[in-house]
C-alpha cells in the first residue's frame, strides 16, 4: 500500500521538494510553506489601499483548524468568515492608528513574558517553551509579535468604547423591576385534535416541497467497507485460567489496597530507654496473646495521645503517606493481623489492620479472569498485530490476511463520513476510509490502533458519490414534513381564531393550565415559548385579561395573561442582568463603529 509513496519519494523531483520545504522551514519558519508551495503574491481583497492576501488568509484558517476550533468539512466555509474578519481587524487597526494608539516594543515584551503559558514550573518565562506553543499553532515569534500589537489596539479601542457608555441608576431600577416581575397566566397548547379535520397533503405539495428542500434530502458521499479487527479480549476469552491463580491475584491486590489500620506506639529518648521501650512492646504483644483487646492496649500504653482513646485508630491509609518501614508492615498483613515491632522516627510500633478495602473475591473473579487470560496472551497478540503491519501492507485484498492471521473479514453497508455505527465509529476509522491511499488508489488501510487492545484494517469494497435522493425514496418523509407544515399553519390560524372569539368575550370549553406568580428564571416545567410570550403581552387592566397565542416549531399554544406582580428580589440575578445589559449596550456601539468603517473605509474584495 504505502510502497508507492516510497517508490515516489526516491525522485528527484520529490527530494528537490522535500530540500526546499527543510530549508524554508528552517530558515522563516512554518508559515513560509504556504508562500513556497501557495499563491503568496495573490491579493483577496484591499483596505484603505492596503492589501490582505491568500496567505494571510490560508495562516488563519490552518490556526482555526489546528486549534480544533472549527471542523475539518467546514474549512471551505470558513474561508470567507476569515476575510471577513481580516477586513475587519484592518478597518480597527487603522481607526486605532489614525488616533494616535500604538504599542511599544517594551510593553510587547513585557505581555509575552508575563503569559502564563509561555513560563516554566518556576513561573519563569522559557523560551524554547515560547516557540513551541507558537509552533503548535502556526506563529513565528514575529508573527505573534504582530498579531499581540493589533489584539492590543483593538482592546483599547474596545475598552474606550465601553468606559463611554453607561447605565443610569433609572434604567438599573428599570432592569431589575423587570427581573423581579411575576406573572399568573392560564396556556394551553393545541393538537391535530383541535382541528375540524386533519390536513390532507396532495402530490402537487409534495413535489413542490421536495424541489424547494432538495437540500435537506442529499445521500453523502458513502462507501462499503471490508475490515477486520484483531481484539485480545477475543484472543483471551478461550484461555483456561485456574482457581489457584485467580485467588492468587485476588490476593495480591490486598498487597496495594487502602486499609483502616491501628497502632500503639511507644516512644523512647529522653524520659524512656530503647531497651524499657522494647520490654513495653513486648509486656504488650503477651497481653495480646493472652486475649487482650488492641483497643484496650493502645488506651492503656499507646504514647500517641492523639489516637489512643481511639484504640489507636489511624483511619485508612494508603502508600506513600506514612514511612516506608511503616508502610511495609502495614501492607504485609492480612485483615485483622497485628505487626511485630516497627520502628520509626517517633518510636517503636504494634501495626493492627481492621479492614481492607477491596472487593470481595465473587465480584472480582469474572475481572480477574479477563485480566489473566489476557495477560496470557499478551506476546501472541503483539506476535499477531505486527503480521497485520506486514501482511496488510502487502496485500492486494484483505480476505488473504484474515485467513492468515485467523480473522473474520467483515463488511459494513453503506457508510458516510459521519453516521457510521460500532467499530466504524471510533476515532480516526473513517478519516483512513475516505483518504486519497484507500479510497483513492484501492490500498489497504493502515493498522488503526482503537486501544491497547484491538487493531483494525479496512479496505473500500464499493464507492457512491453524494447524490439527491429520487423523490420515490424519500416520499415518507416530505409527507411527513408537508403534513407538519400545513397542521402548524392550522393550528395558528385556528389559534389566532380562538384568540379574536375569547378577546370579543366568547366563552370557550378549553382545558387550560394554570400557572401562578412565576418569574422569567422560575418556570421549568413551563414551555420557553409560552413563557417569554407570556411576558411579552401587555399588561391586563383590572379585572381583564390578555390573549395571545405562542408557537415554537409545531407547537403552537394559546395563553391567557390574568395579572401582573412583583417578586423578592435576587441581587445576584439583577447584577447579572445589568451586566449582560452593558455587554450588549457595548457591543451595539462596537458594531456601530464597526460599520461606519466599513461604510467609510475603501474595501475591494477579488
């Protein structure tokens, strides 16, 4: 599969390539290859007599996608979402210039050394840890020089925009009244039942539909798929594992598990001999075997007065927070068990264990037996994969290697970039489906690695281009979308009906549902849409009430606002809205200035 890149790779005009790439790279850095290989010089479009070219454009869009900020199908349309933003960030870099804003060379320097990612473990600024993150990303250190300069004066510029603007103490009030509002309404939403008789959908409105929404009823690009996948666990599930082994490993786990532990701890030094601390440990360890309780022992010799009126109780432990003389006893006995002396720092020991925290041996057999059979066939597994490697690289077909390696070779339906089910699904499956080598040219795929433990090789069987589907195969469902459309449009017709019947002071036998003093945060069972019209409608006079009809996509509702008040207050609630309100305050002025610019400035697009 991948010999004819090797064979290509050997020309002359493939090493002419791959020296200019090494050098540019070298030399001006990654972004340079889009001017060697691209259209550098090409123009796009010009600013105030400035142009923006194909480069520039390329750079921002590679950035987007190698952030993993936009998906790789819609790099087409980002494209123009970058020109446009490019010509924008022209237009605020010349009004900031045109003003008199600048950054200096110093303040730039001090930025990028104060960044948080571009300093060490010791909050230092590194510089190979600088080029790196640029490089990840697509900048050169000037590049990222440029760019912060312009982020800068466009912050200014912002920042001016918004100190300009403001809140009047009248409208705060104003915001939080609405924010505190309560409202009692009645709503009640209508079905198909509600209509005189169900809509009828005819040919003639299908068709038309279907020509008018051809779009949403496109087949992808799709393939049929051969693969096979090598799984250890499937290796694994034939292997005999004894009883022996498995309360072997059940056991061992007891060697690393947490455990609730105990002690008794008798210190010596000043006031206490070793050989008098050593005689204590021993007048204690005969009690022990006399039938002594632990508990009572530590209440009566431990010198840990912390824990002694405890029984010596130290809670659960787990390796690495006591010392190591400490820790090895500890986790060397068995639940219930009692140390021989240990010494440390603070004296001498009696280590008890009263509980380990490990799951008990039926729950953990059928994990244990997995994890055993398949370390068992570990090296036959690793044996297989790299036949895969060879085999698969080789091959013409792909039913040869499963016959060889033992494999089942399975075959998918059809299949598109997205929407493919199981083993298809997993990441990178059907990037390999669709590349130039395996669509393409018919090789066989790479060995994919889903995880440790299971390899995949795929190969296309058959290809269809992306296609409208015929109306015939489709028919169910423009019925079903005619059918949806023409019942909402009833359904408000019959609403606003029922709206001018109730408002002229018609009596109707409607089922509705009350809702009583609910605020605009405080209604989770009651549809969106019914409750922002809810609000939206006037306030009734004394006595009255309000009619008015809410739709969110084919639902569609009647409502009946009976009165209005005010709830508690929430400060937190009310700041956060009047902030928002700001935002939004300030961002309006931004795309004011904004498209004043554009209005003004000498745009040309190519």
């Amino acid at each position: 599969m991948l010999q004819s890149i090797r064979d290509r790779s050997q020309s002359w005009i493939a090493k002419i390539i791959i020296g200019a790439v090494i050098v540019t790279m070298a030399l001006f850095g990654v972004e340079s290859l889009i001017g060697l290989f691209g259209q550098s010089g090409d123009e796009v479009a010009t600013v105030n007599g400035e142009p923006i070219n194909r480069q520039q454009v390329e750079l921002n869009v590679q950035r987007a996608m190698r952030s993993n900020q936009v998906p790789a199908d819609q790099e087409r349309a980002l494209r123009g979402e970058v020109l446009e933003g490019l010509i924008s960030d022209r237009l605020m870099i010349d009004y900031a210039k045109n003003g008199g804003l600048a950054v200096s060379d110093n303040q730039l320097d001090q930025l990028i050394v104060s960044r948080p990612e571009f300093q060490n473990a010791d909050g230092q600024f590194d510089q190979e840890l600088f080029r790196s993150r640029l490089s990840s990303v697509g900048y050169t250190p000037l590049s990222f020089r440029e760019q912060l300069s312009r982020d800068v004066m466009r912050g200014h510029i912002q920042q001016g925009l918004i100190a300009s603007d403001f809140t009047l103490p009248g409208e705060r009030e104003r915001l939080a009244e609405l924010q505190r509002q309560t409202r009692s309404f009645r709503y009640h939403r209508l079905t198909e039942a509600d209509l005189e008789a169900p809509v009828e959908v005819s040919q003639a409105e299908m068709t038309a539909y279907y020509n008018e929404h051809q779009q949403e009823f496109l087949r992808p690009e799709q393939v049929k798929l051969g693969y096979i996948v090598l799984d250890q666990e499937a290796m694994a599930a034939d292997i005999e594992v004894s009883e022996e082994d498995l309360r072997e490993a059940w056991e061992a786990q007891a060697e690393n598990a947490d455990r609730q532990i105990s002690h008794i701890m008798v210190t010596f030094g000043d006031e206490r001999s070793r050989d008098e601390a050593e005689a204590r440990i021993e007048a204690i360890k005969a009690r022990l075997a006399d039938g002594d309780a632990f508990d009572d022992l530590a209440a009566e010799f431990s010198d840990d007065t912390s824990t002694s009126d405890d029984g010596g109780d130290l809670g659960v432990i787990t390796r690495g927070i006591f010392g190591e003389a400490f820790e090895e006893a500890a986790f060397a006995l068995d639940e219930g068990q009692v140390s021989e002396a240990v010494e440390t720092d603070n004296g001498l020991h009696l280590i008890k264990v009263t509980e380990i925290d490990r799951a008990d041996f039926a729950s953990e057999r059928d994990r244990l037996r997995d994890q055993l059979a398949q370390a068992q066939v570990r090296d036959a597994f690793n044996d297989k994969a790299q036949q895969l490697i060879d085999e698969s690289f080789a091959a013409d077909d792909l039913q040869s290697v499963a016959d060889d390696l033992g494999l089942e070779r399975q075959t998918s339906d059809w299949v598109g970039r997205e929407g493919a089910e199981g083993v298809l699904a997993e990441p990178g499956v059907m990037d390999q489906a669709f590349s130039d080598e395996v669509l393409g040219e018919g090789f066989n795929s790479e060995v994919i690695e889903l995880d440790g433990s299971r390899r995949l090789v795929l190969r296309v069987l058959d290809h269809r281009d992306a296609a409208t589907l015929p109306l015939e195969q489709v028919k169910d469902q423009v019925e079903a979308a005619v059918r949806q459309a023409k019942t909402r449009d009833a359904l408000i017709e019959l609403a606003e009906e029922r709206v001018s019947q109730l408002q002229g002071g018609q009596s109707l036998d409607i089922d509705w549902q009350r809702v009583d003093s609910i605020s605009r945060q405080d209604a989770p069972s009651v549809p969106d849409a019914v409750l922002t019209t809810a609000f939206k409608l006037p306030h009734p006079e004394e006595g009255q009430v309000v009619y008015g009809r809410a739709v969110d996509g084919a639902d569609v509702s009647l409502i009946a606002l009976e009165s209005i008040g005010q709830g508690e207050g929430n400060q937190q609630m009310e700041q956060f809205v009047a902030s928002m309100a700001e935002r939004l305050r300030a961002q309006a002025v931004l795309d004011g200035l904004l498209t004043h610019l554009r209005d003004t400035g000498e745009i040309e697009r190519y």
